[in-house]
C-alpha cells in the first residue's frame, strides 16, 4: 500500500484505508497517524534506497526494542555503543564518567554509516535537534528523503520501559526529554515537520509492537 510520493511506504494488513489517518503537508510532506488503532497497524515501513529514518521518543518508549526487531543490520543506536562501553569500563564507575566517549563513538558510527550512502534508522533522544540538522543535510546532498518515527508514550509507560530495562534517567533529564519529545510529537499533529523532513510517523506502544519490519527498497 502505497501512501505517499517522497519514498516512504507501509506494507502490512488490516488497514483499514479510511482509518489510515495520513495527511499531506505541504509538498511532499506527511504526516501517518498509527496511533490508537490497539495493535492493527502495518507490520513493515519501507523507505526509499539511501532514505534517512530517525527513531525517537522518550528514554524507556521502546526505541532500543523496535530497532532491533525491526532495523537489525540497519541501525544506528546510542544504546549499543553505551553497552560495548559498559563491558569494558569497571562496574563501579560511573556512566556519567564515560559518557562523552560513549557519544563520540556513537556519533562516529553515524558518521561511518552515512558515508556509505545506504539507508540507514537512526537512534535519536529527541533532545539533540543538530542530529536531526546534520542528517537533514545529508540527506539533501543525497537527494532522499529524511523521515521521523516518533514513539508516543505516556510518561509512566516510559518509565515502566526504564524499570524493566534495569536503567533509568535522573528527574531533570527525564523532563528535559519530555518537553523535546513533546514538542516534536505537537509540531507533527500540527503539521509543522522539523525543517528537512519528508514525513513523520507517529506510534503508540502497540503500534510500535506490530511493527516487524523497518527496510529501504524501491517502490513496486
């Protein structure tokens, strides 16, 4: 089912077409409301070859999960580099000592992937809006499109996430990443897509849950 001309299209069943909820904004922008459809969303995304797809939401919405179901092989996430980090570094020390390596190897991995002109699905807090520019840009240089997945939890789910996970975030940074993702998920109801982006997708927990497959390939 194709849904819209910039190069991202979803592939599933039990989409009802009149419940599909996507809406043109502006020229070849879109917003893709899978919210509030308990599960019934498409099992696959599938972008155009060399498209750019950011992942965000709130620490504990499920970013990490969803990538490796559905990005495996794809997938750009802080999350890994903060694990291989953490297998080397003494149990007693902090992460808040190693973190600068932590994303600096992680913003190298960007780098790394993007210079190979593939696709790629992006691991972003949502709080750091110069990714976003930075692969806007890329993006641009390539001539494909730059999509956001936007994980719209309530805060308690994000935090349950957080438990079940076996890490949290300080109060402050958990309400830093609130008001960010907050303002992003308003910015796509509104239709006001951060500057560079082709389209936005916006997905609770069960729609994130339905959703098996994240690829690029060209459009039948």
């Amino acid at each position: 089912m194709t849904i819209h001309q910039t190069g991202a299209y979803a592939t599933g069943t039990g989409i009802p077409s009149q419940r599909a909820r996507a809406r043109s904004r502006g020229r070849g922008r879109l917003l893709r409301d899978l919210r509030a459809r308990g599960g019934r969303g498409p099992r696959a995304l599938t972008f155009a070859p060399g498209d750019l797809v950011v992942v965000s939401g709130l620490p504990g919405s499920g970013k990490s999960t969803l990538m490796k179901r559905a990005a495996e092989g794809l997938g750009i996430d802080s999350q890994d580099a903060r694990e291989r980090w953490e297998a080397r570094m003494p149990r007693i020390l902090p992460y808040a000592v190693y973190r600068p390596l932590v994303r600096l190897a992680h913003y190298a991995a960007l780098h790394r992937a993007l210079r190979s002109g593939a696709g790629v699905v992006v691991h972003d807090c949502g709080t750091q809006a110069w990714v976003r520019g930075w692969l806007a840009r890329e993006a641009r240089r390539r001539g494909r499109g730059l999509h956001l997945l936007l994980l719209d939890v309530t805060p308690d789910t994000a935090k349950a996430g957080q438990r079940a996970r076996g890490r949290g975030v300080s109060a402050y940074a958990f309400a830093r990443h609130r008001r960010a993702v907050g303002r992003l998920v308003r910015a796509a109801e509104s239709g006001n897509l951060p500057h560079g982006c082709a389209s936005a997708t916006l997905l609770d927990r069960d729609a994130a849950d339905a959703l098996r497959a994240i690829g690029f390939r060209e459009a039948a």
